[in-house]
C-alpha cells in the first residue's frame, strides 16, 4: 500500500526583511548574504505569530470537514513550541475543528523533528488506512541581532497531510538513521535566542549527509542517477548547495545540470524565508514541486533530513500520477507577494518586543494578520488565540 502527501501547505508571516537592507546596516557585502548563504529574503515573526497560530495557518487552508471527521493523529514536531508541558498539537486540534477522537502530540529533536513527525504518521497510517494523519512543523528561527546567525534566521509552518494512496507523493520505507551527541546548535530552556557553533554545525551537516546516504544506498540499492532530484535541510540555501555538491563529487556520467537547476528550484522559496528548522525541509520539498517543471510522475526524490544535536535521516518519494493536479503555485505566490517589507530599525524594534511573563493581560495587535489564527493576548499565564 502507497502512503505519502495527499494535501500540503506553508504559513508565512506578513512580515520580512531584505537581505540587502539587513547587509548595509550590518556593514557587510550583501553578496555574502545573497551568494554567500544564498539567502534574499527572511520571514519575520511578530509577536502576534507563533508556532501555534502558523501551525493552525498552514493547515486550515487545506482541511475539508470530511478530513477533520477522518484526522486521528496530530503532531506538531518544532523546536520552538510555546509551553514546556502542553502539546501545542492540542492548541491546533481545538483551532481547526478536528474531531475529539484524536492523538494530539508535540516532538522535538532540533530541525530533525519533522521527518520523525512524517515517519511516524506514514506508520500510523500503515496499521489505520482509512484513517489520515496531519503533520505539523512549525518555527520561529532566532539567533539575535547582530550575530552571526542573524542572516539565517526565518519563521513559517508547513503542514502535511497524511494518508494511504496519496496524491502527491509516497513515502519509500528506505530511510536509513544516524545519531552523534555533538553541541552545534542548542537552546537551553532560558533563552529566547539559539547558540550555536556555526561553522563546526556545518561540518556535522556534512559528516552526518555522507553516513545516512552511505547506508541508505546500501539498504535500498539506490544508485544516484535513480533520482531525479535531491531535498535538503536549508538552514541557509548554499549549504544545501554543498550538501548537493558533495553527494554527486564522483558523479561522472550522471545528469549534474538536471540536479543542479532542481536543487535551484528547491531552494525558491527558502531564498525567501530563511531557516524555519522542522519545515525548512518541506518548505524545500514544496518549492521543488511549484517551481521544477521537468519532474514527471514516477520521479525519485531523495530527501536529507538534519536536526542538530545532532540527528539525521536520508529517505525517498516518488510522484504520484497527476501530481501537478495537486499543485498550489498560484496560491503560494501570492503569499510571497502580499507579505509587508519591514525597514530594518523597524525590524530590530519588533525583534525586542516580547511577552509578558508575570501573568497579566497582555493584548497584541494584529501585523496584517487579521485573518489569520494569531495570538489575541495573554491572561493568568495563558495564551489566547483567534481570527
Ligand atoms: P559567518 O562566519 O559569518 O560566514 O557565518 P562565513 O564567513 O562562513 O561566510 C559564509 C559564506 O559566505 C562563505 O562561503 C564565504 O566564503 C561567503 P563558503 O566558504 O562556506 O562557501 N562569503 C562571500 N561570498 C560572496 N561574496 C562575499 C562573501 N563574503 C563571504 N563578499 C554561518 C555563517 C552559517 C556559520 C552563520 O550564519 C551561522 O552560524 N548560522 C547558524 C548555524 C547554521 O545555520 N548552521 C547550519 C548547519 S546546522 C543545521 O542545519 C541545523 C539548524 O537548522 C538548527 C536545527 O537543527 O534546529 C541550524
């Protein structure tokens, strides 16, 4: 039995910053941000956009009462959630309207937590067929002003749903695991802001890309020139790039162009976001599907998955028939284009803004997301969301 994407979609924030702007007040050349990192743009979180209302964001747009009756597994995987007890899963589930009879959970392991999220909801579904399952990945990626993590900062959700005979893509059951208690990147429980040892981070990415695809190719025979394209974490577009550069290093005959104007596709989009950790992946997935008209139903798509701490996962897909059929181009440009450029002292004033933490009222305005489910206020300790 096929099990994979049948539905898909990614919440932005109205808010973000150029590249270029935020180069010029940091003094720096813009190239090194644009070609550099390969990053134009970055999303920005207002106060009144959390993990939880962009979750409830990405999703809303494409939930059908009939998947809400048939949903009985919720995950937000983020590494940024709201409440160190309460699954933010919760939250949503009441948001949308999905029916009680439900598992509602949250899971962590850096931007890893979403491919854990995806494989456990494929499993899931593998013993319930007529069941569907929503997956979550949901985050607000914060390293600080003047850092140098800043320039790889981002916020958004991406939401997955889950089903047997999808229509997008299946889930292949080759995926091969790695695990290193390395400190490249963490957040301890006081602090808003990640640390991080950026270029040693970047070395474990690649350590941990040449184990998981060494084994992979062994588990499920898989040559390169089977895939039609690659996906990759993109905590900042270039280090995919490289991730790309070093799988194919002894390609010789293989198509090199073809991956290379894919990769190009894959990373539209998360030019234009940033880091959103758990969902950069699928964000990547998806720019792949709205933006590389090559691909055919059929296609193999291998996918690198690499969450910090660190932990990491390489797996495959492939398109289903009539795929394009399912697509959301239009729509998600759109997005891009409605969004609010912010200037970057108008940036830097949100970024300090933040919530109170003494359990009185708080109410917070809108950010030109009236719409959308954001978050009206905080009382006595709680977060209260709403349109
Ligand atoms: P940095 O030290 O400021 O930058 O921080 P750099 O000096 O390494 O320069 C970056 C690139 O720009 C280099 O390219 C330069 O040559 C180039 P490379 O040599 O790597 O190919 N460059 C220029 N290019 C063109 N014109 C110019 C120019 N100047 C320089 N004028 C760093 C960069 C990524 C380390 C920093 O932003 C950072 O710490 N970011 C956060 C950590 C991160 O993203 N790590 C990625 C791997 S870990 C991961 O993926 C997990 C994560 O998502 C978290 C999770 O799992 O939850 C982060």
């Amino acid at each position: 039995m096929k099990i994979g994407i049948d539905k898909y979609n990614f919440y932005i924030p109205k808010q973000y910053i150029e590249m270029r702007d935020l180069a010029e007040a940091r003094q720096t050349d813009p190239n090194k941000y644009l070609l550099g990192l390969g990053q134009d743009q970055q999303a920005f979180a207002p106060l009144s956009q959390d993990t939880v209302s962009m979750a409830a964001n990405a999703a809303a747009a494409i939930l059908t009462d009939q998947d809400k009756e048939a949903i009985d597994l919720v995950i937000l995987a983020t590494e940024s959630g709201i409440d160190q007890s309460k699954a933010g899963a919760i939250y949503i589930h009441h948001l949308l309207g999905i029916n009680p009879k439900a598992r509602c959970i949250e899971v962590k392991e850096a931007c890893y937590g979403g491919t854990f999220a995806l494989q456990t909801a494929v499993n899931h579904i593998a013993k319930r067929p007529q069941a569907k399952a929503l997956v979550l990945t949901s985050d607000i990626a914060r390293y600080g002003l003047n850092t140098a993590g800043e320039a790889t900062q981002g916020a958004g959700a991406v939401a997955l749903l889950i089903t047997a005979n999808p229509r997008i893509l299946s889930v292949n059951d080759d995926a091969t695991y790695y695990t290193i208690d390395v400190m490249d990147f963490w957040r301890p429980n006081y602090s808003r802001l990640a640390h991080v040892d950026g270029h040693y981070s970047n070395d474990q990415y690649l350590n941990a890309l040449d184990q998981v695809w060494a084994d992979h190719q062994a588990l499920s025979g898989h040559q390169l020139d089977d895939f039609a394209a690659f996906c990759f974490h993109l905590p900042y577009t270039k280090l995919g790039l490289k991730g790309l550069k070093h799988l194919t290093q002894k390609a010789k005959d293989e198509p090199l162009e073809e991956w290379e104007e894919s990769f190009e596709a894959s990373r539209a989009y998360n030019r234009r976001v940033g880091n959103i950790y758990t969902g950069s992946l699928y964000l990547s997935l998806i720019s792949l599907l709205e933006n590389d008209t090559s691909l055919q139903a059929g296609d193999l798509i291998g996918l690198y998955s690499y969450g910090s701490g660190a932990m990491a996962e390489f797996f495959s897909m492939n398109l289903e028939a009539n795929y394009q059929d399912y697509l959301e181009g239009d729509k998600h440009r759109r997005q891009f284009a409605e969004r609010q450029k912010l200037s970057i002292p108008e940036y830097e004033a949100l970024f300090q803004e933040d919530l109170l933490s003494d359990g009185s009222q708080q109410s917070i305005p809108a950010h030109g997301d009236q719409d959308d489910y954001r978050l009206l206020g905080l009382k006595d300790h709680k977060r209260i969301y709403g349109k």
